[in-house]
C-alpha cells in the first residue's frame, strides 16, 4: 500500500535517504486531512501555519478585488498548496478553497521550521518545498501578465484539460480574465 507520508518525504528529500530521526521528527508536524469541498484552507489577510500536499482533490486560490473573487490559480493531485507570506509569518493575500472533496497532508511549517537551523535534512526538506512551490507561482504569474487570455485558453485547453471538468466554468473565466460568456464562447469554437 502506498504511504502518502514516506511519498511526501521522498518527494521532497534531497538525497531520498533521510535518517530514521530525521522521519520521525517529521512524521511529527505532518498529518492526513480529510476535507469537503469548500473548505478553507487558507484565508485572505490571515496567518496561517500549514501549507498542504494534495493527494486527492482540487483547489483554487483567489482574492477578493471590489466585491468579486478573482482566481489566481488551481492545483490538482501532487501539488503543493499554501501561501509562501505564511511561512514568514505574514498574513495571506489569497483564500484558498477546496473545490472538491479532498485528502491531503497538512504540513506544520511553524513548528517545523525552526528545527531547519539544527538539522541541514529538515533544511533541504523545506527548502525543496519552497522552491516547487515558488517555481509553481512564477509559472503563474508569467501565464497571467504575458500571455493573452485567449492564449491561455488554449494553453489550458493543451495542458490541463482535466481542468475544464473539475473546476466550475466561473472560476476559469475570472482566472482567465473574461466574462462567463465569453468563456462559452471560445469553448463553442
């Protein structure tokens, strides 16, 4: 059977050989969530001590811009979710929503960061995560001010179809920046 943790520890592990002590200690700020859909695991303007892997299920992140929710990003089975602000202890500037039932692991990184300074393993640990996770919104960020919306439709409809069945049609428009309408439109195509 699968261990989801001993998954999470190899994924992030530099060398994918950590000492016992090292898992162990870990194994202590780790722990296996089951979540429905629209739970929020992180809240806008919030501090918050987790970030999360998904293992099954979807989420979205967004803001609250004059009134309206404007999504930012989606993640899937695999990725990493959680507010990089919140790991400095700085409050959230996103909300980030189940938007299917879900299984994850919730990862204490204020309890398990100041463990990085004695143990360089624990160090690379959270250092990986972070990284992912920075690469993860650079990709986003990039896809969001250079590229047109159409261009990202069809980027979307290219890379992540699955996303068109499991996200409602009114988060892609905002993420996309377009109208529910115009969204339509450009699938009838």
């Amino acid at each position: 059977m699968d261990n989801p943790f001993k998954n999470l520890i190899d994924r992030y592990s530099t060398n994918h050989n950590f000492k016992e002590t090292t898992i162990l200690e870990i194994g202590k700020y780790i722990s296996l969530l089951e979540l429905k859909k629209k739970h929020i695991l992180i809240k806008e303007n919030q501090r918050h001590d987790f970030a999360y892997f998904l293992i099954k299920g979807a989420v979205r992140s967004f803001y609250i811009k004059d009134g309206v929710e404007v999504n930012t990003w989606f993640a899937f089975e695999e990725d990493m979710v959680g507010s990089l602000r919140t790991f400095n202890n700085m409050t959230s500037r996103e909300t980030i929503e189940l938007v299917e039932n879900a299984t994850l692991i919730a990862i204490n990184f204020k309890k398990l960061k100041p463990l990085m300074y004695d143990n360089i393993e624990i160090a690379n640990f959270i250092s990986n995560i972070i990284e992912e996770h920075a690469l993860f919104l650079e990709d986003k960020l990039y896809y969001s001010q250079m590229i047109s919306s159409l261009d990202r439709y069809n980027l979307l409809l290219e890379n992540n179809p699955k996303l068109f069945k499991r996200i409602p049609l009114t988060h892609i428009a905002s993420y996309l920046g377009i109208s529910r309408e115009t969204l339509s439109r450009l699938r009838a195509k």
